[in-house]
C-alpha cells in the first residue's frame, strides 16, 4: 500500500456516483456508508495501530451466466474484481506504473475461479509483499488467509484474516511451495501476487488458524482491538459520513480523517490493550472533535509499514498532541468533573461543558494548570 492509502477525494465522489439499475438508492447508499466505516477503520488498523490480524468477508457468487465472482458486503453490488481493474485504468491515465495491480487483478481473477464450487471448510492463501521503496512501500507483507463459510442466508461467503508480517520473499518462499510447488521459482512480488492458492482441508490443516502456526506465526489470532476501536470512533465516522453526504469540501473533509486519526493515536495504548483506560473522554460533537483534533497533521505513515505502525508505544505522539507551552491541554472541571480539551497555546476562561469559571486560568502569573488531571 501507498504512503496515501486513504484519500477522503474518492469517499464523496463515490457516495454520489450513480445508483446501479435495479436498486434502490436507500440500500446503495447504506452500503456504501457501510464502505467508507469498513475502510475508515481498514485504515486506522493497518496504518495506525499496525495490527497482526485482521477480518473481513466476501460474499461467494454466481452471475446469469453461472459464473463465480466474489463481491464485498459493504461495496457496490457486483465483482470486486471491476474494482482492480478500474484501479489499473486509473493509474494508465496517470501515467504510473501498473505492474503490481495487474498482477494482483490476475491472482484475484484466478482465486474467483478456483473456488467456484468449493465445498464449506476450503481454505485460501494468499501472498502480498510488500512493492519497491521507489514506489512507497515499507517492509511488511500481507499474508491474505481464508474459508468458504455459510452465510446467513444459506449462501457461501469467504472469511478472510490479513496477517501482517515481515518476513521476506524466501521466508515466504519456504512456506508457500508446501502448497504451490511452483513457489520455489518465485523472485519478486508480483510471482506471489499473481498465484493465491485454493486448499482442500486436511487433516493438519482444517483452519485459517492451523496454516498461520504452519507459517510459522506464534501469536494466536485476534481481532480485539476492533472492539475497542470501532465504540470510540463511531460518532466520528459518523460524523465523517454526514459530511460526505453533505458534499463538504476536501479539506473540511481531510481535517476530519486528521481528528479521527489523532484520536486513534492518543487512545493507541488503550486500543490495543496497553493501557486499562481512555486518555481523554469525550462526550462531544463530531465536529467539535474535528476542530480540536482536526488541526494536527498526523505523523506521516509509510507505505506498508510506516513509523506510527512501529509496533512502539504511542506516547511520544500523545506528549505532542496533549503539551503546549502552557502544559498540559487536558484537564478535569472541578465543578462538573468532565474533561475539557484547551485549544492549542490558548488558555480557558469557562468549562467547555457546563459553562463553570473555575477553570479560568486567566488570572495566573504562571503558565500551568494547577487543575489538570
């Protein structure tokens, strides 16, 4: 993935795109309210909190002319695979290169057909290194590991578990040929990309679970951190969401993913279970979060493994958002007891809650609060 894998361009432009013949516009439009939470929280996972383990489902399909085809849940009805190739078709008109998604297109296509007809229990494996520096990338891959499940409306769906690692192309190598014999010959990135696997179950291998302790990994999956995550950013994405439906500008727009995404960050220990409790509570207004937040550019992520996804601790990062010169920027009303958030090198006269002016600063010769929490 690229240093800007998250362009908030794309949400409003897709939001207001055509509704496909033979929907309604309600059903489209929650669906893809539905996308933008999915890649909202996609996003904060992979490039924030750089989480092991992920989940997400395909619905399994069969079009009219009995033909397989994967589509997301939460994207446009129809084969995800028309989204590969619209990547690729943008990218010829800017002139970049298309090496990677072309390959990636290939292996999609090639995993649609391969389960077409596949029982219940089938597994996947799939292999995304990371691309070239020149290109943004960063050090980490993506090992893609699923199974064909049943849905809830008696079809089949694909539970698929990204497992984020930093093994290299022969640590990759060593593993894959024990299911693709042809892995042996793999040298770049675009080998692995283009040839996922189908497994039928076996003995040994039964579960997405069983295949991460084949490759090696010691940790055991979870997904924890969505449960902390998703309740704390909510009223944000939803706050998000209202203005993409209301076509607010791109830069409204990108200072709102800033507050969410510095919202993450300061609550990073937390999210993945660090830290017992929250930094800072809020029972606030999305966009009073957007302006409290929304000014600080986040610390800059690289491709597939950026600094804020170091795996380190998010301190240095809270330190800078919570400190200015008059110190602390968080601090506890003495008459209501609800958190206040001062602006930047600003100080209080009154609580941002319940109007109270025991919180005044105002007339003190130093410049620290003697009330901060």
């Amino acid at each position: 993935m690229r240093t800007e894998a998250y362009s908030v361009g794309f949400d409003t432009k897709n939001y207001h795109a055509l509704i496909p013949e033979g929907y309604s516009r309600d059903e489209i439009l929650k669906r893809r309210e539905g996308n933008i939470q999915d890649n909202v929280i996609r996003y904060l996972g992979e490039y924030r909190l750089g989480v092991k383990f992920d989940e997400f489902y395909y619905l399994i399909k069969t079009d009219d002319d009995g033909e397989t085809y994967l589509e997301s849940p939460h994207a446009d009805p129809g084969p995800i695979l028309n989204i590969y190739k619209k990547a690729i078709d943008y990218k010829k008109r800017l002139g970049l290169p298309i090496h990677r998604e072309e390959a990636e297109c290939a292996g999609f296509q090639k995993l649609q057909e391969r389960l077409a007809d596949t029982q219940e229990g089938t597994l996947i494996l799939w292999v995304s290194p990371p691309g070239s520096k020149a290109d943004g990338y960063g050090d980490h891959s993506f090992t893609f590991i699923g199974q064909v499940e049943k849905d809830s409306a008696g079809g089949k769906r694909l539970r698929v578990i990204p497992y984020r690692n930093v093994l290299s192309l022969e640590d990759h190598k060593n593993y894959f040929r024990y299911f693709d014999e042809d892995a042996q010959y793999y040298e770049k990135d675009t080998d692995f990309l283009a040839n996922p696997v189908v497994i039928e179950q076996s003995e040994s291998m039964q579960t997405p679970d069983d295949i991460i302790s084949f490759i090696g990994e010691t940790e055991k999956f979870n997904i924890e951190w969505r449960n902390k995550l998703t309740p704390l950013i909510m009223p944000l994405i939803g706050g998000f969401i209202q203005m993409v439906r209301d076509r607010a500008s791109g830069e409204d727009l990108l200072k709102a993913r800033y507050a969410i995404e510095n919202r993450t960050l300061e609550e990073k220990d937390y999210i993945l279970s660090k830290a017992k409790n929250l930094q800072v509570v809020f029972e606030e207004k999305p966009q009073i979060i957007f302006e409290r937040y929304g000014n600080i550019t986040p610390p800059i992520v690289g491709g597939s493994c950026g600094s804020s996804a170091s795996g380190e601790s998010s301190g240095a990062f809270n330190n800078f958002l919570l400190q200015d010169k008059y110190g602390s920027r968080t601090f506890n009303c003495p008459q209501c007891g609800q958190t206040n958030l001062r602006p930047e090198n600003e100080l209080l006269s009154n609580c941002q809650h319940c109007g109270s002016d025991k919180v005044s600063c105002c007339d003190v010769d130093e410049p620290s609060f003697a009330l901060a929490a």
